[in-house]
C-alpha cells in the first residue's frame, strides 16, 4: 500500500518565521492561494503567508489555470506591502525566482534555471517546475508560488513540466522546503526595499541575469495584444524588460509570454 503524503508541518514552519514574514496559515484546499489573499488585502498584514495542501483553481500568467495534488507539491501566496516606488514592483516577479532557485539549489543540490520573466526550469531538458504570479491590490503584492515537489512523473499536468522528484528520483520534505523558500524569498525581497527596489544594488540584477536560461536563446515573445515577435534574448535590463535583438535593434519587452526556440 502507497504511503500517505505527510501534511505541511505547521509547527516548524512557524518556528522557522524571521521578518519579513508575520504570520502563516496552512489550509486545507482552496480553489486560489493568490484570489483569497487578494480578496482579503484591506485587512491583512504585510509579510502574510497562505499556504495550501490542494489547489483547485490555481492562477497563472494569461489567467491560465491549474490545479494541484494534494500534499504533493507547495502551493502558496505571501502578501506584502513595499515601501519601494510602485514602479519597481515589477521586480519582485524576477526577485521570487531567484529566491525559488537558490532555495531548489540550497535543498537538492541542483541548478534551476529561470524563463523570463516567471517560470523555473529544472532538470537537463530545462522542463517547469514551478511558476510565480504578482497581483497588485492596492497598497500591497501578493506573490503566488506553484512548485511541483513530490508529483511522480505520470500525474505532471503536460509534458513540459518537471517535478522535483521527477528530476532526482528522491522524495523532498516540503516544510523543510517551504522554509528555505521563506528564508531566501525573505532576504532577498528586504534587501530589495531597502534598496528603494533598485536591483543593482546587492547583486539581483547580475544574480538574475547569471541564472536566466532565456538570455542568449532565440526565442518567440507572444505579447498581449496577440503579436508574436521571434527573435534573439540579448539581455535583461535593470528594469526588469526582456532585451530582444529585433533587425539589429534592441528592443524592450516589459510583458508577454516566452517560448524558447531549441
């Protein structure tokens, strides 16, 4: 007989919480960690995190959907309220990436590698592993993290994504996950507003560009207004935007959906 999935261990993952983290809940099921904290924004505190054991209706970039098997993969939405200008918000997408690779990395042993602006690759075919998603609600962010953990290969949802233990055929604890997560997320976005949420200031730029699997790809941007553009990734600038080499002229993507050509 198949061994039960352990629950999210609430009482480590609250022992484990340093600023800029307040509080945490662990539940159940929901349809969407990200809908519920956006819906609840006006009063709930900054540095709040929602975690969930099933997601039924998941959000992801282009209001795509998803769900996730029960305690197999992290699923969750921390919400917090910047003191940086609202026009570097942009960052905190590629800032949680970075954090999610280091924490993968620190944790496995192994490299991810990120697709601009908001998907983690894992494993030698470059497959996803997890997807971020940021919702501006008013006055405060909240930051949706899907990450497939212990999801066997045949319950991935598409052929292009990974899990984690698909990749190193060893199963992960995912509190002890979830707090390296928390740990590196936590750091990485108060040195950001710090910095009044300038990247180059202690090293996010250049951490971002190092790990960045897009750049120096031919790739196909398809933007929200349905045009596609195919082209080289030559850079990413310190405002977030993807640089496309067009015709010999650099061009800025702050927006869209990336398909890397092999």
């Amino acid at each position: 007989m198949a061994t039960e999935p352990e629950p999210l261990d609430a009482a480590a993952l609250h022992e484990s919480l340093r600023p800029p983290w307040t509080r945490l809940e662990i539940v159940a099921t929901t349809a969407s960690t990200n809908t519920d904290l956006v819906a609840a924004a006006a009063t709930t505190p900054s540095g709040s995190v929602l975690a969930a054991e099933s997601q039924l209706a998941g959000r992801g970039r282009l209001d795509r959907t998803w769900t996730s098997p029960a305690r197999l993969g992290l699923t969750f939405s921390v919400l917090l309220r910047p003191r940086a200008p609202l026009s570097t918000w942009g960052w905190l997408t590629l800032l949680t990436g970075v954090a999610v690779c280091d924490a993968i990395a620190a944790h496995t042993g192994r490299e991810p590698r990120l697709k601009w602006p908001n998907d983690v690759l894992y494993g030698p075919d470059e497959l996803k592993v997890a997807g971020i998603l940021a919702q501006v609600q008013g006055d405060a962010v909240v930051i949706g993290i899907g990450l497939n953990v212990n999801t066997a290969p045949e319950e991935l949802p598409v052929p292009t994504a990974t899990s984690l233990l698909a990749v190193t055929g060893q199963p992960v604890n995912r509190t002890e996950l979830l707090c390296e997560v928390l740990g590196e997320l936590g750091s990485r976005y108060q040195a950001w507003d710090e910095a009044g949420g300038d990247p180059g200031s202690g090293g996010l730029l250049a951490d971002y560009r190092d790990r960045c699997a897009t750049i120096g790809r031919e790739v196909t941007v398809f933007q929200t207004d349905g045009r596609e553009v195919r082209a080289k990734a030559v850079d990413v600038d310190d405002t977030g935007a993807l640089v496309l080499m067009v015709d010999g002229e650099r061009r800025l993507f702050a927006a869209g959906d990336v398909q890397h050509l092999r």
